[in-house]
C-alpha cells in the first residue's frame, strides 16, 4: 500500500436525483470530523454493453 490510512470509496448510482436522496446533508458531524480530505468527481457513462 501506497497510504495504509487511505480508504477509496468508489459508488454507482442510476440518477442524479437518486444519489441527492442517499448524500442529503452530507455526512453526520462525527463522522465529517474524522475526514481528513476529500476529492469528489462524477463520471459519465454513455452506454455499456457486453465485450
């Protein structure tokens, strides 16, 4: 491991709207304290299909 006290969180999501219901005000006050950094970023994904 590059950063042992790292932890990547990768999610996936169908809508926008569904990802605004999960995230709502953001994380509890608690857990927000315990985030050193974070770097956010949506990717768009035209189409899957089988290979």
């Amino acid at each position: 491991m590059i950063e042992p006290d790292r932890i990547n969180v990768h999610e996936r999501w169908e809508t926008d709207e569904a990802l605004a219901r999960f995230r709502g005000a953001g994380p509890e006050p608690a857990q927000a304290a315990r985030i050193r950094d974070a770097e956010v970023r949506a990717y768009r994904i035209a189409a899957v299909e089988a290979p």
